[in-house]
C-alpha cells in the first residue's frame, strides 16, 4: 500500500517534469506589440477626446477595442511589474525589482519558442540579475532609471542605458522616442533573419510625454500659438470632445487657474510648455505610425496584437534645479539643457487623472488610456469596452490569445497567482 502511495507521487512527479520539458508553440500562435507610454493622460490623445494629434494611435482604436474604464496602479514601476506578470505581488516595493516568483509573459512566450525584445524605460530594478534580458528578452535596449533626458546624455540628469548585458553610450543627437523605436525595429529586423518563422513579443516602453519636457524644435513648431488661450479653452474643448464620443471623464463646473491673472510673459511661458509637451507626443504618436509601417511591409500587421497603454499621468511636481548647465529661458526651453516641468496649472485639466501636488484628482491618477488592435480580433472593429479593467488583464489576454497556461496553474512551480482576467470576457 504504501509502496504504490510513493509510486503514485512518483509518476505525477515524472508526468509534471515531462509537462514542463516539452513545451511547444501552439500552431498559428499571433505576434505582439505592447507601447506603453509614461504618464501620458486619459484625454490628451485624439481618440479620447485630446486636442493633440495622434493619427496613428486614433486608427488602432478605429481597428480595434477602445477601454474607457481602464487603470492601472499609482507607481509608475508597479504598473510595469504588473503588466509585465498579472500580478500586483510581483514588485518590490523598496527596489522596484521584480520578485524571484513572479514570471513575465516575456518568459511565458519564450519558453514556448517566441522571440522576444523590448526598447525603452524598465524602471525594474537595476542590479544585473535585474536586466530584462534575465526577465525573458532576448534582446534589449533599457533605461534604468525612473526619468532621464530626452536629448542626449547631459550631465544635470545622466541615465545608464544598458543594451542586452552591457551599459550602452549614446550620442548627443540622441532623443529618447525616436531612438527607442528605432532600436525596436532594429531588433525585430535582424530576429526575422534568424528565426524566420517565430512570432515575436515586442515591448515599446516610452519616456514621453514624462518631465523633463523636451522636444525637436521641428515637433514643437508643430504647436505655435495653439495654447495661447489657456487652460479653460483647452479642458473646455477635450470636455466637448468627450462627451462627443460619449466617454466623459471630467466636471463641467471644474474651477480652473484663471489665465487672466498671469501677466503676458507668464501666459508666454506656460503656453511654451505646453507646446513641447504636446510635441512630445506627437512624435511619440508619429514612431508608432513607423513600427506600424514596419509590421506592414514586413508582412506581419495581420498577425500581430497590438496593445497601447499608458502608465497613468500622475506628474512629478516642478522642482528648482541649481545647477550652471540649466538654461530654462524661454526661447532655450525644450531644448537638451532646459529642465522644466508642465506645472500643476496644466495638469489640473487633466481629464479624469491627477497631476501634480495642487491639481484635483477624479480617479486617483490612475484612469488611462488602453486600445487592443489586431486583425486577429475579428467582429470587434471599432468596438467600445466601458468594463472595468485593469492592468493586470494584459497577461491573461495574451495567454488566452496564444493558449499556453499560467505557471501558477500547477501546483509544483510556486510562482505568483495571476489577478487579473482576460480582456476578451466579460
């Protein structure tokens, strides 16, 4: 009796490590592409009701599911633990590192035989076990740290940039957007050649639109005079965009900063602002309109789920900066050695999120955007999901799309339970 009570334990021990050896793709398992942009709002995008263009994020919500109801945590690396592994138990709180049994999807869909790269901020730890290259990437090009210069490398904010298991120089020419997609396509380019036939997960992590607020002049020029009228004719004009599309998020009797009050030069400033920051996402917009291009003619659009998110847009407050190689006058600022913030005026009109210190909060600064897209979603174009989700849902919604299960399914592996659940249920 208790000789076959040990053989029973046996084989389901030998069945579960056979389980685990001979994991295998499933057939016609599709591509992904997550852009996670970084404290961008809930309604400063085009199809949320903002003024800024954003042509190509607006055509994946037309060819795809726009979320109105969507969150994600406060902490800008929180939210990427938990959309990197379904769980809010992944993250350590004093370190940002991931927890040794909190598995990403990066790992998930490796193992199964994907090839997969991200580009972009980690913000998940920094020490070497941390690189994301331990986390499931084949290949990587991270910024370690929370926040960094968008242009070039200066010496008032110097950021490590680590590419695969080494720390990698950039130029002064560098600006963080274009770079990032740019290393992307680079990494997807030479995967094609090497294993022909693997799907692909691909991680965009963005830095814009987050402080400092910098920009191509070319991108801000784009902007002149846009913002001259204010604060209330901005929020007034995403507020009757909202309730256009039916996704209003704000109050209509929000008492705002009263522009008349600043003198000419403070109106000057606080328009210049945010000029460059709504540069900054039209360019942010304008890259993924060219890793989108890339999908096309590398014929792989049809194939790949794209899912655009942002972190919340929770802002850091404007500090004063002591420093000679600051130069925040006004025809310098947006430029490599300008360091300024959007300010807590701007931010107060911020639909549906927080700001900075002084800016009123409608739901807790953590409502954003989220769009799923993909020709593979099918009867689902141009749909509408006014659930609640969160971003937790984001690795169920890929496993259920490959149909590979969750390590935390068997007993006998220990790793963090998922909390979330997959986008395409209800």
């Amino acid at each position: 009796m208790k000789t076959n009570y040990y053989f029973s334990i046996l084989f389901c021990l030998l069945l579960l490590t056979n389980c685990q050896q001979n994991k295998e793709l499933p057939p016609n398992s599709p591509n992904f592409l997550i852009i996670l942009a970084d404290d961008l709002d809930y309604a400063e995008i085009g199809c949320y009701g903002g003024e800024i263009p954003t042509p190509n994020i607006d055509q994946l919500a037309k060819e795809g599911i726009q979320f109105t109801n969507f969150y994600t945590a406060q902490d800008d690396a929180k939210t990427r633990s938990m959309l990197l592994t379904g769980t809010s138990q992944a993250q350590v709180p004093s370190t940002n590192q991931l927890q040794p049994q909190a598995t990403t999807i990066a790992s998930l869909l490796k193992e199964v035989g994907y090839r997969t790269a991200m580009s972009g901020k980690w913000n998940l730890g920094a020490d070497k076990l941390d690189m994301p290259v331990e986390k499931g990437f084949d290949q990587s090009f991270a910024l370690m740290q929370e926040m960094a210069n968008h242009l070039g490398n200066t010496r008032y904010m110097p950021a490590t940039y680590q590419e695969n298991n080494g720390v990698k120089d950039i130029s002064e020419d560098f600006y963080s957007t274009q770079y990032f997609a740019r290393k992307l396509l680079s990494f997807l380019s030479k995967g094609r050649k090497k294993k022909k036939k693997a799907p692909f997960f691909a991680y965009l992590s963005f830095t814009a639109p987050h402080y400092p607020l910098q920009a191509p002049e070319s991108a801000i020029q784009n902007f002149s005079s846009q913002y001259d009228e204010g604060y209330a004719a901005i929020y007034q004009e995403r507020l009757s965009n909202q309730l256009a599309k039916g996704i209003h998020s704000g109050v209509d009797n929000l008492a705002l900063p009263s522009w008349d009050d600043l003198t000419a030069e403070g109106q000057t400033l606080e328009a210049r602002k945010m000029e460059i920051y709504a540069a900054m996402i039209y360019d942010m917009d304008k890259q993924i309109g060219s890793v989108i291009n890339f999908l096309k003619v590398s014929k792989k659009y049809d194939d790949t789920v794209i899912i655009f998110l942002a972190d919340g847009g929770i802002s850091v407050p404007e500090t004063a900066v002591s420093t000679t190689f600051i130069n925040n006058d006004l025809a310098n600022l947006g430029k490599a050695n300008s360091m300024v913030h959007l300010g807590d005026n701007w931010a107060s009109i911020k639909l549906g999120n927080k700001g900075g210190t002084g800016a009123v909060s409608f739901d807790n600064g953590i409502k954003a955007p989220l769009i799923i897209s993909s020709p593979l979603l099918k009867n689902q174009k141009g749909s509408r999901d006014k659930e609640l989700r969160t971003v937790n849902d984001i690795v169920p919604t890929i496993l259920e799309l490959v149909g590979i299960p969750h390590p935390s399914e068997s007993y006998f592996t220990g790793a963090l339970s998922l909390e979330g659940k997959s986008l395409l249920k209800n």
